[in-house]
C-alpha cells in the first residue's frame, strides 16, 4: 500500500523569496510606524540620560570648589564616603524611619477613608472633594501651613486650641509646647501624612470600586458579617492595590525635600538623604561626593520603581483577564 507522506513539503526558491520579501516589507512598516517617535525619543535620552551619565561620571571625580587645586579621579572613594560617613548613615535611618512611617500611617488612613467613601450617602461627591484637597496643595505651600498656621508656638493653631480647652475648664496656664522643637521628626512626619494620604485613598478607593458586587453580595445572603466580607473578600482583592499604593508612596516619600527643608531646615535630626545631598552641593560645594549619594538615592529609587511597575503590569494582566 502507499504510504502518506506526514512532513511538510519544503519550500522551494520561490516560497523562500516569497517570505523574505514578506519580512522586509514587515520591517519596513515597522520602521514607518516607530519614525515619527524618534524625536521624542532623542528629546527624551538628552534631557534625562545624558544629565544622568554626566552625574555617574562626576562622582568618581574628587571636585570640591572649595578646593580647586585638588580635582582630579577619585575611583570609588566618594561612594565609600557615602556609606561610611557618620552624618550620611544618621540621613539614612532619618530617611528609611520617616518614609516607612508616612507610607504605614496615611496607607491605614487612606484605607479607612475609603472603605467610608467607598458607601453611598448624600453629599458623597463634595466629601470626596474635600478629602483629595490636600494632595493638590503645593508640597512647599503646604509646609509652610504646617509651619506657620499649625505648629508655631505662638500663634499656631494647635496651640490655639489648647488655650481654648484649657479655658473652658477655667485653666489660665495652658500647655504651649513648641512642636517644631519638642518632636520635629514627628511634625515632618505629620505634614507627609496629611499631604499623602488622599492618594493612598484615590488606588484603594479604585480598587474597592473594581470589586465585583455579586461575590459581595452573595456573602451577605450567606449571612456573613461585615468584617468576614472585609477580611476574607475585600482584603484580598486590595492586596494588589495596596502594594501599589505602598510602592509609589515609599518612591515619592524617599525623595522628598521640601517637607524638610521648610518645615525643619533638617535641624533636630530630620536631615534625610535628598537634605544631606543637598546640604553637600549647595553648602560644602563637593560636586563628587554629592553626585555619588544622587546615584545611590536614584538607584534605590529604582529598585522600588521596578517593583511598582510590576505590579502596575498584574493589576493590567488581572483587569484583561476579567
């Protein structure tokens, strides 16, 4: 009997031209289509990478205007300085307390705030407004409220307030501690809270908002309570949300400067590390050592980044599935 052939003929001359000629035609749409993104692409290395190269190379370089007979290769010894200098490793437990506190704090508030928003009750939409106000202020603008309207000792509302309790009680000798002195990392951290916490309530509110309503429901006929739907159905559908919120919160947190340098002036130990660096160029004038804790503020920047846009991918990939 003859037997069926199984494998594929293979191509001839013609099939092989044929296919090549597809694949440059292929390419050639693909270049079209890439050409007119090739400004915005060299725009985008001039104005982010070359700055950058120019700063790795500056710190491997001994500068210091204060000294300018004494410039020249430094190999890796401000990156030593970096990691061995008393005030340096000081800026870095200040910047590691005072971000995990911020991002802990308004993470927990933003969270109760909206579970709450996340309920239909009149007035929803104004309330809302309202909660989201704080993120949109200027960061400096809002240091200075903190500062000046909240904390001063002498016409600071928080003192104001106390004077006000204490009258009631016919009290004529009020406490009026002068926060900024008696626990300034606490009233940085305070400022931060208030300021981030709205936006750890926007990812979590979207993520409350993205919950399908039939599991929901289906639990409560089933008679489970409120904390068995948030524990065992809320909770896990946020924890992706959570670690978003985490991860760029603990981004912007660790690069801040403004909170520090109005509220504080980085007295009292609350120099964190863009406070240090910028104590170091502006003050000491050592451009070498300043690029160097620039490149290492950057890098750990970056290593919480890859995280978050890993989880920005899972969210995607999850909403595609549903």
């Amino acid at each position: 009997m003859p037997t069926q052939a199984t494998d594929a003929p293979a191509p001839g001359p013609n099939g092989t031209a044929h296919t090549r000629g597809r694949a440059a035609v292929d390419r050639a749409r693909a270049r079209t289509r890439r050409a007119p993104l090739l400004p915005a692409l060299l725009f985008l290395i001039v104005v982010t990478q070359l700055p950058f190269l120019a700063t790795v190379v500056i710190s491997f370089l001994r500068w210091n205007a204060l000294a300018p007979q004494n410039r020249g290769p430094a190999g890796f010894d401000n990156y030593r300085a970096v990691f061995t200098d008393p005030a340096l490793r000081s800026s870095v437990a200040t910047t590691v307390l005072l971000t995990v506190t911020v991002v802990l704090v308004s993470l927990l508030l933003g969270l109760g705030l909206a579970l709450l928003l996340d309920r239909r009750f009149r007035g929803r939409g104004i309330v809302r407004t309202l909660l989201i106000t704080p993120f949109l202020i200027v960061p400096v603008a809002s240091a200075l409220i903190w500062k000046h309207a909240l904390y001063n000792a002498s016409y600071g509302l928080i003192n104001g307030v106390l004077t006000w309790v204490w009258g009631l009680f016919g009290s004529d000798g009020p406490p009026q501690p002068d926060w900024l002195t008696r626990t300034p990392l606490a009233a940085v951290e305070v400022a931060l809270i208030w300021q981030w916490t709205p936006f750890m309530m926007l990812i979590l509110l979207a993520g409350l908002q993205s919950r399908p309503t039939d599991t929901v429901e289906a639990a409560q006929v089933d008679g489970a309570s409120p904390f068995d739907i948030f524990r065992y159905l809320t909770l896990p559908h946020l924890r992706r949300y959570l670690e978003l919120a985490a991860l760029l919160g603990t981004i912007y947190v660790v690069q801040n400067f403004d909170a520090v340098f109005t509220i504080t002036s980085g007295g009292l130990g609350t120099a964190n590390l863009p406070y240090t660096l910028y104590q170091t160029f502006y003050q000491a004038h050592d451009y070498g050592l300043a690029s160097a804790q620039g490149v290492v503020v950057l890098l750990a920047s970056l290593l919480v980044a890859t995280f978050a846009l890993r989880t920005v991918s899972s969210l995607l990939r999850e909403e595609g599935v549903r």
